[in-house]
C-alpha cells in the first residue's frame, strides 16, 4: 500500500536564513516520507504578506501549521510519522465501519 503524498506547505521570503535552514531541512527528510513540498513565497502576493511578514518560515503539514521560525529536524520527523500513523489509524477504523 502506498501512503498519500503529505503537502508540506512553507511560507517563505527572500534573503530568509531561517526559510533556507527549513527548505534544506525538507529537503533531507524528503526521500523517507511520502512528501509534496511547496514552497510559497509571501511577497508575491500582499495579502500572504500581510499574514505572514512577521512569522517566515512557516510549514504547514496538510493543511496545518506544523512550525515556524525554526524546527529541529527530529521534531519534525516525530510530526510526519504522526501524520502517517493517524492515517494508518483512521484507514483501519474506516474500513471496518464498511
């Protein structure tokens, strides 16, 4: 069985240190989770820039927000195992409702 693609959505902005610590750090992790990352760029739109001009970076993980500034490489891994087994979780409870 193969597990559905996490969206892993990062805010971001130019000249971001931190953004770049997080995209380096997705980029590790990327070949042992089932991941789609997105990166956003907040200045291209005034309204994300608006929301996020004081948080960047900012990673949601399906729809959630997961972290932002900073995030230690293990923390995260804790948070896409999380992901995976709540789906393995739910998947089973659903299939035994049918």
């Amino acid at each position: 069985m193969i597990a559905e693609r996490i969206v892993a959505e990062l805010y971001t902005a130019k000249e971001c240190s931190l953004c770049q610590e997080m995209k380096s750090m997705l980029g590790r992790v990327r070949g042992e989770y089932p991941l789609t990352i997105r990166e956003i760029d907040i200045e291209s739109d005034p309204l994300l820039q608006a929301r996020f001009a004081h948080e960047v970076p900012v990673l949601y993980l399906d729809g959630r927000k997961a972290f932002k500034y900073r995030a230690k490489e293990a923390a995260l891994r804790r948070k896409l195992m999380l992901l995976l087994w709540r789906r393995r979780l739910f998947g089973a409870v659903m299939k035994e409702a049918e």
